[in-house]
C-alpha cells in the first residue's frame, strides 16, 4: 500500500461540477493499494498517515501529527501510485487491485482513519512494503541479486587495498 501524504490550508475533490470532499487545514492523501495488501499493510499507512508529525507546535517545526493538531484528513484512492513505466511508453497498473476489491479496501482505510475533527511544501510518501515489492516480480529479483553480487565483490576487493577500520 502506498500514499502521497501532502499538508494542506484545505483541499477537495470534484467530480464533474460536484465537490464529492473537502477539508480545511490538514492533510490530504493519495492512496494506492495493490493486489497483495493485507491489512497489515492498511494498518501501518493509516498509523503513519495519523502519527506523522508534520505541523507545527507553537514555534517548533515538525512537532505535532494531525491528530495531535486535531485537523482534518482528506483520501483520494489513486491506483495510478502503482503504474510501471520501465517498459515501453504505456504505463502498467496490474499491481493496483482491481476496482471491485479496492472499493471496499479503501472504505476499510478510511474509517480506519476515524473521524478527525496546503500550508506545504509537505509532501511525503509512505509504502507499507518498503523495498519488498520488486522481489515479487524473479527476473527483477534476480536482476537486483545480481546487481549485489556485483557490489559485494567490488567492496571486497576495495577492503584489500583499504581495510575497513574497527
């Protein structure tokens, strides 16, 4: 699971001629969710998305979350954080669930999220996987193995000449 965290004087989302949400100060997030999320994963972005101290307490920066400031969180569910553009000039979105699953996932985060009663330039990301998702994919796996294998004797050969200090 992914999200674009961005901290915001207010915000909403549109449809047609239709505000379908809006927000004063807050934050706003964008939400990818792919086909192998769990709830785990559900659980770990919505604690960041609460926890992260991205506002100001008094004259210190970085110190309070949105729910220490109680302000408000709008989502945006955007399957497009899980487009692939290393192949070709088409992206590929087939690790994003499909939108009958997604629907009720995203539900599921939100009310996770519970309910909270752009001053940026705060933008951040959060991947509830960190660096598993390429694995998933052998010929990527195999490729970044590789890559290691490389790296590792280059770095043992640089210890020869240079031992590591203690």
């Amino acid at each position: 699971m992914r999200a674009v965290l961005q901290r915001v004087t207010r915000a909403s989302v549109t449809v047609g001629d239709r505000v379908v949400g809006s927000i004063g100060p807050g934050i706003c997030v964008l939400v990818g969710i792919s086909q192998d999320d769990t709830k785990d994963d559900m659980e770990y972005i919505a604690r960041k998305v609460l926890g992260l101290r991205v506002f100001n307490k008094d004259l210190d920066m970085w110190k309070a979350s949105v729910q220490d400031a109680q302000l408000e969180v709008l989502c945006v569910s955007q399957f497009t954080l899980y487009g692939k553009t290393t192949k070709g000039m088409k992206p590929d979105f087939h690790s994003a669930m499909k939108s009958d699953t997604s629907r009720q996932f995203f539900d599921d985060f939100v009310a996770l999220l519970g309910p909270l009663v752009n001053d940026g330039p705060v933008t951040l990301q959060l991947d509830s996987r960190k660096f598993s998702y390429d694995a998933k994919d052998p010929e990527q796996a195999a490729k970044d193995a590789a890559k290691l294998a490389t790296k590792e004797q280059r770095r043992s050969k640089f210890d020869k000449v240079i031992p590591p200090s203690a």
